[in-house]
C-alpha cells in the first residue's frame, strides 16, 4: 500500500519479489518445511497481487534466485550471487503484463507453481 502511489506514477510499474523454487508445489520435498512454506506464502501474496494490480497495468512476479554460492546453498551450487543479481536485474528490467503474475527463474525461464 505505501509504495502504490509510486507505482501508479511510474512509466513501466513492476513489482518483483525473490521467493524461491522450494515454495514451488510441483516441488514435492518435506526438507527444509518452514522456509518451503514460508516462500510459498508468498508466493501466494504475489498471485493475489498480479490479479489485483492488472487492472491498473502493474506487473507483478515472483522470482526464483537460482542455486546460490550462498551459506544455504554451499560452495557447490550452480551460481555465485553476482550471476544471480545480475540475471535478475536483467529479468525484472524486462517484466511486462504478458509475464505478471508467473514464477520466474533468475534465467528468465519459467517456474511452475
């Protein structure tokens, strides 16, 4: 509600959240329960919001981080957090309405709910 002024005055509105793959429900695992439910909570809150904001052409997204060289996802995952900043900056520079309201990964490719 604070920021809707400034995104009713913006030129190309957009909100765009970092969630996770694990709130994912086609991503069936019971490892980590608390944090899966908490991101799928959000997930949740962003679907709610694309459907509530599209009338007045705010895009809203969900976003996935990818597997980050991070304390969670150790030295072994895919990506350093540079290559995630930098792949989601360049996705939510390009959010439109045809995306709003869709789980997108840090690559720009798509993630089911």
């Amino acid at each position: 509600q604070a920021f809707l002024p400034n995104l009713r005055r913006s030129s190309n509105p957009r909100v765009v959240t970092i969630s996770s793959r694990m709130g994912s429900m086609s991503h069936a695992s019971s490892d980590r329960i608390a944090y899966r439910a908490s991101k799928a909570a959000v997930n949740k809150v962003m679907q709610g919001l694309a459907s509530d904001l599209r009338s007045e052409g705010i895009a809203v997204v969900s976003m996935h981080p990818g597997w980050v060289q991070t304390d969670m996802g150790g030295k072994a995952a895919d990506i350093t957090p540079q290559q995630s900043a930098a792949g989601i900056l360049a996705v939510a520079e390009t959010v439109t309405m045809e995306r709003s309201g869709q789980f997108i990964n840090w690559d720009g490719s798509d993630i089911s709910w």
